[in-house]
C-alpha cells in the first residue's frame, strides 16, 4: 500500500445528533450562536424559530412537573421566540453539553468561564441553552420540534458501508472518474450537476425540483 494511503484519516461519518434549544433570553444572539455552534464542528442539520405555548413548554419540561420553579421555568420558556437546531457531530450529546456549561448560569461564569451559558445566560433559570441529555432524549425532543423528521440511528460501521456501496459508490465513482477527465474550473458544481444528470433514481415525470430550505 503506498505511504500516503497508511497515513490519511480514515473516511468519517458523523453519527449522533442532538437537540440544540436558544432560549428565549438568548434569541437576541441566535446568529453569534449558531456560527459557535460551526465552529465547534457541529452541522446544523434542521432549524426551526418557534415560540411555545405554556402547554408546549409543560410537555417539553414534563419531567420536572411538581418541582418549586416549574411554574416560572414554564412562564420563561413562553415568553418569546426560542430557536431549535439538530446539530450533529462525533458524541453530538455529550459535546454540546460541554460547550453550554452547567445548568446554572452564576455557577458556570465561576467555574467555566467559557461556556455558552456562563457568557449568554443570567442565572440558575435563564441560562441561554439547551441541550439534550442522553440519547433517548435527544430522539424524543427531535421528534417534538421536528415531528416529521426520521430520528433513525444514522448508519455506522458495516451498515453504512453497505448501504453507501450499494446506493451511492456505484454513481458518485463513475462521477468522480468523469470529473477527473474533464478537470473542469468549478469541480463541486460540474459534479452536482452530474450527480443531478446521471441521478439513477431521477424523477420520470417532469423536470422542476423545489427544495424547501429550513425554515429560520
Ligand atoms: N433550581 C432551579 N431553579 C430555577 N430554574 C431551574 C432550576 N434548575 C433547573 N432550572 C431550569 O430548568 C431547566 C431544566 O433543568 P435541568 O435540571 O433539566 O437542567 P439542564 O438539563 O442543564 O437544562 P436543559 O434541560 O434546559 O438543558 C434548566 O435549564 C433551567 O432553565
């Protein structure tokens, strides 16, 4: 095997994602956010500005139904217009849960200072962000914000290996060799334009596509 194949990094394919909420205390700073959000390695995969009903706070918030500041984590998480994004990357979950911090916003400008919630949030309830806890809640809050997403695992290992070999090597190779003969000036675009031409699966009837961008 030559040199350079032994030391390039293998191919990676992100596998988890989570949920991602600005609060509305932090909606002011959702653009700032979401760049800090890239730059950490995370792909906005969906984002959506919603504002929730106290009856869609209470569901969102169930599990702390009973305790003293639910009514006012209630009252705070309806006040305005709050942004939730699924961001992937590597251990998307345990990730994001770093970079916001701990839960309360005094503790956190204390003891980390660098995270998201010691520098947009106020105090132990207005604290900026959100972030999924564990898988099972990931999969459930996507599914609350964005019920027609499919929130299957993504595929890893050998499933996504066969899955690629068989849906997409066969094209994208054929694509990446004619690319090769043609070296034209703007390569992603002369290649989206052949994946677009030589699509296996292309529509039959009719020739307008519309892609509908995620909603701000
Ligand atoms: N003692 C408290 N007093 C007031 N509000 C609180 C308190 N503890 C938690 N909260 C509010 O309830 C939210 C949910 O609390 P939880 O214990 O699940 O923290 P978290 O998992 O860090 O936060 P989140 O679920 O928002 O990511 C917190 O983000 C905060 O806004």
């Amino acid at each position: 095997m030559p040199e350079e194949a032994e030391t390039m990094p293998k191919p990676h394919i992100y596998v988890e994602r989570t949920l991602a909420v600005i609060k509305p205390d932090a909606v002011h700073h959702a653009d700032e956010i979401e760049d800090i959000i890239t730059q950490n390695g995370f792909s906005v995969l969906q984002k959506r500005k919603v504002q929730l009903t106290p009856e869609q706070a209470s569901e969102l918030y169930s599990e702390h139904f009973g305790k003293m500041f639910f009514p006012s984590l209630i009252t705070y998480m309806s006040s305005g217009p709050i942004v939730a994004l699924v961001i992937a990357k590597d251990k998307a979950i345990s990730s994001w849960r770093e970079l916001i911090g701990p839960t309360n916003a005094l503790i956190a400008k204390q003891s980390h200072p660098d995270s998201l919630r010691a520098k947009y949030g106020t105090d132990d309830q207005q604290n900026a962000l959100h972030g999924s806890d564990s898988f099972t809640s990931a999969e459930k809050e996507i599914r609350f914000f964005f019920p027609d997403s499919i929130v299957e695992p993504i595929s890893i290992g050998d499933s996504a290996k066969s899955y690629l070999a068989r849906h997409v090597n066969p094209t994208v190779l054929k694509g990446l060799t004619e690319l090769c003969k043609k070296k034209p000036n703007d390569p992603i675009v002369w290649l989206s334009n052949w994946l677009l031409e030589n699509n296996p699966n292309k529509p039959k009837v009719g020739g307008n596509y519309s892609v509908e961008e995620p909603q701000a």
